[in-house]
C-alpha cells in the first residue's frame, strides 16, 4: 500500500475558490447545510463516482507532518470541512476567514436524517460487534438502510478483503472509523474498490452510535470545544493534550512568518 500513489480524485472539489491550505492541507469554507446538500448530490447520481471526506482537525493537520502519505491522502480529498473550533481559530489567524464547522459526527447524522431508508450506510470500523449496534441504532433511530458492517481491527494484509466487502455492498455513504490517518488514507488507496459516492474518515463516530462513547454535551458541541470535554474527561485522551498545544504553536510560528 505504502508504495503506490493513491488515486486521484473523481470530481473537482465544490468550490475551488473557496479552498484555504492549512499547513500544507486544503480546507473547504463549507458550512453544514451546504456539506449536506452536496454530499447528497454525490450520494444519489447516476455515476457513483467515489467521493473522499475528511473533517479536518488540529491533531490530524499534527500528525499529517510526519506522515507525507497521510497528508497525500488529504491533499486529494475531494472535501474537507472543519471538524473543530481549533480549525476555525487557525483560518481567522492565518487568512482572516470566519470558516463555518461541519463536524463529522453532524455530518453523518444529518444526511441519516434527511435520507432515512434511501441511504444504504456501511459501517466500517471501532472494535469488533461496535459496528453492528451501531447500525442497529442507526436503522431504528433513523431509518436507514445498512448494507454492512464490518470492524476495524485488521491488518493491512487484509486491506483489499475489506475493500471487496465494501465495494460489493451497494453503500452510498461508508464511515470509516479506525482513526486519524489510517481511516483517511485507507479511503482514498482503496476509493475505486469501495464503489461508494461518500467515503468519510469519521473517527469515533460509530463509538458514538453505538452508545460506547458518549456524544459531547449539546453546549460543547455549539461552542466548539467538545474536544476539551473528551480530553477532561477521558484519561486515555490526555495523551492528546501536546498535540494540541503543538498545533497552537504552530499556527502562532506561522501567524508571525506571515507577519499578521
């Protein structure tokens, strides 16, 4: 996997003129409605073509810097959105743009919401039978339809035997949830196998669906900090405090070579 390029992307992103870099990364000023309203454009026409998404946070803009095939896979997405309030602060301080959040838990809720039974959903990811309640509680909360599950603990050995279950399922949207980077990169090597118009990189979403993690408080999630209510309030996410003072500084290093 590691020496091949991965694909191109199918279609050119929404909006070009509205692409921002971030350290080298794209992020679309895309808000949530408008994330909704394309996505199911690209869902349900004719031509299927795969479509890569990634919402974009600071831990993935750090790790990106030390993984040149990681940020490849980003770099060709064909939409990244704001994941976070660290994201938002990042494009105010370098580029002086207000960028709307379209947070990946939002996203997929909501086009589960506005599609219902039409949407054929697989659930790739988390720890082996998350998968399947999730989608249990997907197809009685919303109405959806799943066209499979599978989990995410497996090797890359194992990659296009997953990518096959995938791309024989029929899906229009697949979460992919086996973390930051891995998800991302395994979507976009494998777009044209999985044979879905949606591929998004959802982290821990499926946990959230499950009900084996807790969504964040609805005051957090407006607000934009919910992260900080994870870390808090999770030991195994203290970890995940450095890379996040590591992104302030990088962003506070290039606000200051740009001279802003």
């Amino acid at each position: 996997m590691t020496n091949a390029r991965p694909a191109e992307p199918s279609t050119p992103t929404p909006a070009d003129s509205a692409r921002l870099d971030l350290f080298g990364l794209p992020l679309d000023v895309i808000s949530l409605d408008a994330t909704l309203d394309l996505l199911g454009e690209w869902m349900f026409t004719q031509s299927r073509a795969p479509h890569t998404v990634v919402t974009l946070n600071p831990e993935l803009i750090v790790q990106s810097r030390s993984h040149p095939e990681f940020a490849g896979a980003v770099q060709i997405a064909d939409l990244v959105t704001a994941d976070g309030v660290g994201i938002v602060y990042a494009a105010r301080q370098l580029h002086g743009v207000e960028v709307p959040r379209a947070p990946g838990f939002d996203i997929v809720a909501g086009l589960m919401k506005r599609h219902g039974a039409d949407l054929r959903v697989f659930f790739l990811g988390a720890k082996p039978g998350v998968a399947e309640v999730a989608a249990q509680n997907a197809a009685r909360d919303y109405g959806i339809t799943v066209a499979g599950v599978h989990h995410g603990y497996f090797d890359l050995p194992e990659d296009q035997r997953v990518a096959d279950l995938v791309g024989a399922s029929n899906a229009h949207l697949v979460l992919t949830a086996m973390g930051g980077g891995r998800q991302e990169t395994f979507n976009q090597y494998w777009r044209q196998v999985l044979n879905a118009p949606v591929l998004i990189g959802c982290g821990g979403v499926i946990d959230v669906l499950a009900g084996t993690a807790d969504l964040a408080p609805a005051w957090t999630r407006r607000m934009g900090v919910e992260w900080i209510w994870r870390v808090v309030g999770d030991r195994k996410r203290w970890n995940r405090a450095p890379r996040l003072a590591q992104f302030v500084r990088l962003v506070r290093a290039e606000k200051k070579r740009l001279g802003r």
